[in-house]
DNA sequence: GCGAACATACCGACTAGTTGGTATGTTCGC
DNA sequence: GCGAACATACCAACTAGTCGGTATGTTCGC
C-alpha cells in the first residue's frame, strides 16, 4: 500500500479528493447509483483526473474500500477505549464507543463496505473481496480483545473468539440496515445494546470480579 | 393491497411474472443495477407489459417490496415452527428454522428488504418505507411470540419484546451482509447460534424448567 | 547549471452504447 | 366493439470510458 496521494506537497491530490468523495457519496446513493461524474463533481476534478488514477470505476471501488480500511483502522486505534487495560472492559468500552459514534446522518456512521458489497457481491468480485478485508480486519482487531479477555477470565465456551467477533460485526451492519429502514440511529443503538448485554452475560459481568 | 394478478386464469400474468423476477434480480445485482430490460428478459414479457402495470422503476420497487412481504408472511405462516404452543420454544424454533434456511444460493436465501433498503434509503423514500414496512411487519410477528414467552416464564427485563424482535432482525441481516461478504453462508449461521445463545440466555433456559 | 528527454498530473470535448420512459399498435375475452 | 392486457418501435438523456492536448516537474548527459 504505497499511498504517495499527497505526494509531499501540503493540498490534497484528486486521487485522494476522488476517494474521499466516495466514501461520502456511496455512503448516500450506494455504489451502483453513483456516477462517475458524481464524484468528479463532489471532488472538485474532472473526468480526466479520474481515469487518470483509476483505470474503471470498480477500479475506484475496490480503492475506495482500501481507503475505507485505511481511515477506520486510524480511527478505532485512536479511539479512548483502547488505552484501556483490562481486555473486558475494553470490549465493552469498544461497543459504548460504536454506540456513541451513531450521530449525525445516517450516510456519515454507517459503513462503506457493508453498503458496497450487499451490492456487488455477485457482480463485482473484485469489490466484495476489498469489503470483505475491511470488515474481517477490523473483527481480528475485536477478536484479539476477545480472546484477551476470555484468558484472563479463565473462559471455557463452546462459542470461539473469531466466531463473537464475527457475530458482532454482524450486529453492527444489521444495526444499520435497520437504521435505514426506520431513518434513525435509535433503533441501532438499541440493538448494540442487547449485543453489550449479550457479551456481558458471556463474560458473566457482576458474578465474576476477580481475575486469575 | 388487492392482487389480482392471476385474474382467475390458471397461468400467471405479466405482473406477477416481473414482481418474481424483480425479487430473483434486485436480490442478485441490487435495485439500482436492475434494469427494467432485466426484468423484463427474466419475465418474459416485453416492454410495455411492465409500463402497463408499473408507471414507472421505482413504482416496481415498492411493488417488488409490498410483493416480498406477501410471499415471505406466507412463507412463515406455515412454517413447522408455528404449531409448537409453548412460546419460547416456538421461539427458539423460529431462530433454528432461520438457520435451516440458509441453504442453496445466496440470492435465494438474503432478504429483498434488507438489500433494496441499504441502497435507497436516501433517494427513493417510497421504497424504503415499504421495506420498513416488510422488516418491521415480520419483526412484530416475532414479536408476539416474545411478548407471550416472557408473559408465561414471567420475565421482568430492562429490555421491551419489541426491542428483542428488532434485534433479531438486525442480526439475521447483519449475518446476510457477512455471508455475502465471505460468500458462503457459514457466518450467518454461527451468528444466528449466537443469537439463540442470547435468547436462551436471556429467558434463563436451563435453570427455568415450570411454567407459571 | 542547462537544455533535451521523459514522466506525472490533470483537462474537457467526444463517443458508442445503455437507460427509463413513451407513443402507437395488436390481440382477445366478454 | 370496447377496454384491458400486452407487443413493437422509438427517443432523449445519461453513462462509462477515450483521446488529444497542456502544464509542471524530474532526470541526466555534458
């Protein structure tokens, strides 16, 4: 992943406008309802700048959900619930924090790559493979949580790390479709929490207080 | 909703035949990679039938929506699981038939409501209230059975029956997205025995054994 | 340290094909 | 013989992608 899209130089490159208005506009309109002129528009270049960069339009596709990877993961490392040391409290912090984020409109929280590869996943390979890293990658980051926190609570389950993390993926794009339908983070947040009371019951919050 | 698209003659009409094909379609390539010359090739039906009964694609698209609740309420209707008379076993029966159907092609088992919704919840208002209509219509179905279980094992929560009836639904479309993700429907499958999990855990089963 | 050769970034008019939608038939049950 | 249910022919607008061209570096022999 060589991203040279500012290329020393202070102003952003329309490769990196380009992308940037992706996000927001298949947020919106979703992937096949955007045009290529839509995000020339958005982004303030042209046509000519666009094939430039990219070499199709699932070419920006796949780049923007790279790009989608690229700024969650800087924006969940730098999220205030991972300072915290205790591997079950940060689990649950992490779901408060996705909690906390369902502000604003609806396009601005909900997530590029459940968006793109309900879509295309039949269409575009190509796309739904890129969608697919996304998402797995950001659940290994949860898995490790998981699996942290069921070692230092001595957890035996029939459930595995990977597959709650998974599952709580899962929840959250679930969440979002929901909000869609209904236009309006509240029935997103109601389900995030019953996925925390979920999690607590597995760790068995308040019946376990000491570690091993 | 009067349907009348068999119109008392045995072979189907061009109605039902584009409404079928619009649920195989949009299901595949999404709402808005649907074309009307899709639909109609899949139909076998010509042009001007669709623009006879639809006046226009987004016409179509609440049809398809309003069409989708129809069949799947049917479909539910007479499922095994409804003559179980205990409550939260029939509960608990209805999450294990949800994991029963995963089966076969993705397109024939993701829900219409869930994929249409996530593309057009911005631009076309009239489908996404029919998709609401469809999801929220089969969540308080489930929601019944939920009130009633809690009803008979006497269960006081901080959570409503309506909560949990949405959460259900957020985790079987989440699991959609995760399946279509990876392409194959093993995720959703072990996102829904996690669902039960909470179920379970949430009505106390194993401990709990009479009714009240 | 300078100019030729080359590379990168970007522009915007153009095109070939597609799209939703229309206008005008035709068929056929009643 | 009339209206609902279809079929055929067509169109204006739009779409992804192309192409010739410009402006601004960068490299390097000398």
């Amino acid at each position: 992943m060589d991203d040279d899209m500012t290329s020393a130089t202070g102003r952003p490159s329309a490769r990196e406008k380009l992308l940037n208005a992706a996000l927001s506009v298949i947020r919106t309109k979703g992937y096949a309802a955007t045009t290529v002129d839509d995000l020339c528009r958005t982004a303030g270049v042209t046509k000519g700048a666009f094939f430039h960069h990219f070499k199709s339009k699932e070419d920006l596709g796949v780049a923007a959900a790279a790009w989608w990877s690229e700024t969650t993961s800087a924006f969940f490392d730098s999220a205030p619930y991972q300072t915290i040391s205790d591997p079950l409290e940060r689990l649950l912090a992490y779901l408060d924090f996705r909690k906390s984020i369902l502000a604003g409109e609806l396009p601005e929280f909900t997530c590029l790559a459940g968006t793109m590869v309900q879509e295309v996943y039949e269409t575009h390979p190509a796309i739904r493979d890129a969608c697919d890293m996304s998402i797995s990658g950001h659940a290994a980051t949860v898995e490790a949580m998981i699996r942290e926190a069921m070692i230092r609570y001595a957890i035996t389950a029939e459930w595995t790390a990977s597959s709650l993390a998974l599952h709580i993926q899962a929840v959250i794009q679930g969440a979002f479709i929901l909000a869609k339908a209904k236009h309006g983070a509240a029935v997103a947040a109601a389900s995030i929490d019953h996925l925390r009371r979920y999690v607590e019951m597995l760790f068995d919050v308040g019946a376990t207080r000491s570690a091993g």
